[in-house]
C-alpha cells in the first residue's frame, strides 16, 4: 500500500521531468524564434516539430501529474492546487522542484508573448510589403493605427 510520502515523491519525479521538458520547451521556441528573425525556414520547420514533439510530451506528463494531485486530493472534499500540495507534504525537493517549474513556465510565457510580437511585426510589414507592390494602399490606414 502507497503512503503519502510515495505519492509525494512520485509527484516529485513527475514534476522534475515536466521542468526538463519545459527547459527543452523553452529551448525550442528560442531556437525557432532566431529561426524566424533570419528566415531559415528549414531550421524554423525542424523547431516547429520538435515543439509539437515536447509539447505532446508534456501534455502526458500533465495526465500523470493530474493523477497524482487527484490522489493526494482524496478525502478533502475538492482538487487541491499544486501550491496547496506543498504546503501539505512540506519538502525541500518538492518546494524547489516546483519553484523551478515555475520559473522555466513563466520564461516560456515571455517568450511566447515575444513571438507573437515577431508575428504580428512581421504580418505588418507583409501586408505595407505587398500594398506598396500591388498599389493597393488598403492597409494603410489600419497599420497606421496599430
């Protein structure tokens, strides 16, 4: 019979491997990021499928850690956070490996939000790009206001 001391470390591993993932997460969207800004388009496909690669890797890791925050929920009624779960099964590797998590989710946010500028740069100048070359000025006035 599991104890709650295995369901923690369980929940420890399982959290470690998601922040390896995440690291190598962020590693991609970096990677496809400059793949974007020099417009290597091999090397911006090859970041794409490595993503989607980690991506789907994650998303089994997260069934795996649902399961266990399920498991450590049992008996109290509701879902516990992951925050909640720390507080309740206090270890230092459970704390750090959480906090590391943490901070590889909010790098992976920034970068996301830097790549969506990058897009939506780059759809601006296609579409000035294209009206210049066309003669149709169309977008002038919508680039203007963005």
């Amino acid at each position: 019979m599991k104890t709650m001391n295995d369901y923690r470390d369980a929940l420890v591993r399982v959290l470690r491997r998601e922040c390896e993932t995440a690291e190598r997460i962020d590693e991609a969207m970096k990677g496809k990021q400059q793949a974007f800004i020099r417009w290597h388009t091999a090397d911006l496909q090859a970041m794409l499928e490595e993503e989607r690669t980690l991506l789907e890797a994650m998303a089994l890791l997260e069934k795996e850690r649902t399961a266990l925050v399920r498991t450590m929920s049992a008996g109290r009624g509701r879902l516990l956070s992951m925050s909640e779960i720390v507080a309740l099964e206090p270890s230092p590797e459970l704390e750090a490996v959480y906090r590391d998590l943490r901070a590889v989710s909010a790098r992976i946010i920034r970068r996301n939000n830097q790549n969506r500028d990058l897009l939506q740069s780059s759809m601006s100048f296609v579409r000035r790009t294209l009206s210049f070359i066309t003669g149709n000025f169309r977008y002038k006035l919508l680039d203007q206001k963005v």
